[in-house]
C-alpha cells in the first residue's frame, strides 16, 4: 500500500468512528501536523507504532485499518445530465452557509477592538490556518496577539454567526438524489466536523469532501481541484463547482471543470440556473 492510500483509509476510518483531527491526535499522542500529513499522504513511511496507535484509538486492529476500504458513499446516483455532468462540488461558506462578517462586529462590541483591525489580522492569518500549516489554537493565540486582546475563540464566533442558506440545503439534497455530490471548501480544521454535528451542512450522502486543511492547499491553487478530481474518479468535463467565488470557479473551469458562480444575495435565481445545469439527461 502506497503513503496515498494509506492516508484515504486512514481519514475515511477516522470520519466512520466520528472523531475529528485533534481528538484523534490528543488520543494517539500524534501533533496535529504529523496526522495531517500522514492522511494526505505526505509522510512516505510513518512509523508502525504509529499507526498501530492510531488503530488502537479507532477500535480497529491494524489489519483493519489498512483495509478499511469502503464505497464511497453514494456512488450509486450515477446519472448523467444534458451536459454531461456526473459529480457536483459544492463550497461552503457563502454557498451553503452564509458568510460568518457578523462575527467581527461581535468580536468587536466584545473585545472592544475595531472591526477593521481584526478583519485585517484574521485575514492575515486565515490561509495559514486555512491549509493546514496553522491549527486553530496557533491561529486564536496570534489573532489575540495581534489584538492585544488576552484570548479569542474564533470556532466558537464562526459558528454562532454562521446561517444555513436553506434554498442550497434544498438543492443539495435535491442533487444527492441523482448525482454524486461533494464538498470543496476552504475552511479551518475540523470545522466541517462541527458543522455538521450542528446541522449547519445538508445531511447527504457525501462521495467526497475536500477540506483545504486536510489536504493542505487552498482555493484557487490547482493542487486542491486535482485532489478534487481524483476523489471524484470522474473526467474534468463531468465536474461542476457551485462557488461564490469568481477567482475559484475560474480556476476550476481552466481544468475543463463546469462552473457555476453562487449570488447569495439571490439564491433562489442561482438555484434555478444550477438545477437548468443539472437537468437529467
């Protein structure tokens, strides 16, 4: 088995068991970062110990867990539409959440710092922490430095200011039904996670997800829509990609991909012309 497949059966297990990065590494004594790398390959020989640890944590010998390989979940919606399209990513914030700009008023009138001010240090950190080469406390002890502020608990911001856009939950499901679908998103770690747990994603059959701190790069860069492509084992030309940003559906649509920019400020209108775009063959 190569470092690759590896590191899919180890994330699809850990996601069976329902434990998230940091649970799993406080449990097996791993740094967030050795875990990340090892799910996504990037760690050519982690060590037996390792594993059988990591194995240990999850219930599962060590025989299973290099076996544990199961269909992706609803490869069965197989259909094709007019245009070709078999597989639909969607992203998340400002696609099926709305966007999380009420959290900085909230930090602020709490924190009693300006709203720009920590706009602009979130922004200077979000990437970092966004692919992988920040975890969430390095992120909240240098927003807080940066602040001048004793300690900030962004997760917690993030999910209390977040809404579901229930027109795209809608179509979600209407869309697991026939095609396969994902999600392709740039987000901090284990956020996904929490967000489903609170009923912030539509609860579907996912056939992938694509979470930038997982596999360590970010929305436009191409790595993250090749990583994408290959979880989806579909040509380019039968991907579509629901975005709310032109620069990332941009991107997607250079690979051959098909796009479709999301206006949240009119949902019901983006959903029409991404069910026109997904009329069944």
């Amino acid at each position: 088995m190569n470092e690759k497949t590896l590191g899919e059966h180890l994330q699809q297990a850990r996601r069976t068991a329902g434990i998230t990065q940091q649970q799993l590494c406080q449990r097996a004594g791993l740094s967030y970062s050795t875990l990340a790398k090892i799910e996504r390959g990037a760690i050519k020989s982690p060590s037996i110990f390792t594993i059988q640890q990591i194995a240990s944590v999850l219930g599962l010998t060590l025989d299973q867990l290099i076996g544990a390989v199961t269909p992706a979940q609803g490869q069965t919606n197989k259909k094709r539409s007019k245009s070709g399209i078999t597989f639909v990513y969607f992203d998340v914030n400002g696609c099926l959440v709305r966007f999380f700009h009420r959290a900085f008023t909230k930090m602020a009138l709490e924190t009693g710092t300006s709203s720009d001010l920590i706009e602009t240090a979130f922004w200077h950190y979000n990437d970092a922490v966004c692919s992988g080469k920040m975890t969430v406390e390095e992120f909240n002890q240098a927003l807080a430095k940066r602040l001048g502020i004793p300690s900030v608990d962004w997760e917690n911001y993030y999910l209390e200011a977040i809404d579901p856009i229930t027109e795209m939950h809608d179509l979600v499901r209407w869309a697991a039904e026939h095609y396969k679908v994902g999600l392709l998103t740039n987000i901090m770690p284990d956020f996904v996670s929490a967000m489903k747990e609170r009923g912030l994603l539509p609860d579907v059959p996912y056939s992938s997800i694509i979470d930038s701190s997982e596999v360590g790069y970010i929305k436009p860069e191409i790595e993250i829509y090749e990583i994408a492509q290959d979880k989806a084992g579909c040509p380019a030309n039968e991907i579509l990609l629901v975005d709310d940003s032109r620069t990332n559906i941009m991107a997607a649509e250079r690979l051959g991909w098909h796009v479709l920019w999301f206006d949240d400020y009119m949902p019901d209108e983006s959903v029409k012309r991404v069910k026109t775009a997904l009329e069944i063959a």
